[in-house]
C-alpha cells in the first residue's frame, strides 16, 4: 500500500510544520493549513480511483483520516493548543 505510507508522510509533515512554529496561527495561515490539507486530500482520492473493493475502501478511509488529522493539528495550532 504505496499511497497509505505516502499519505502518512504528508500527515506527519504537516504536524511537523506546524507544530515547530513559535506562535498560533493567524486566521489567514489557518485558512492555508485548511486548504492545503483539502487539496491533498482530493489528490489522495485520485490516486483511490486506481483501486477497487476493499483496497479502495481503505484508500479512501486512510484519505479522510490524514485530511482530518492535518486539519485538526492545524486547529491546534490556529488556537495555540499543545
């Protein structure tokens, strides 16, 4: 499953390179982080379309789960969360 472990890499990249900056996001950076998390999930679910039964499934699961994470670290750092 080449596209979960790439998934996963953006996943963690985009935690990586919000949580390293010193201060909360302003909205403008917020709105970014959102979209950028948007736009690589609608990649991620191109690549599904290759697939089939459960495998697709599974790609489209694993999709949501690293746009809901990079948008969830991206609220965390809008609110200046840990």
């Amino acid at each position: 499953m080449h596209v979960r472990s790439g998934s996963r890499f953006l996943s963690a990249f985009f935690a990586l390179a919000i949580a390293t900056s010193a201060a909360a996001l302003t909205p403008a950076e917020y709105g970014v982080a959102r979209q950028r998390a948007d736009a690589q999930y609608k990649l991620e679910r191109e690549k599904c379309k290759a697939l089939s039964g459960n495998a697709r499934d599974v790609c489209v699961k694993d999709a949501k789960a690293v746009r809901d994470s990079a948008q969830a670290d991206a609220y965390a750092a809008f609110k200046g969360t840990p």
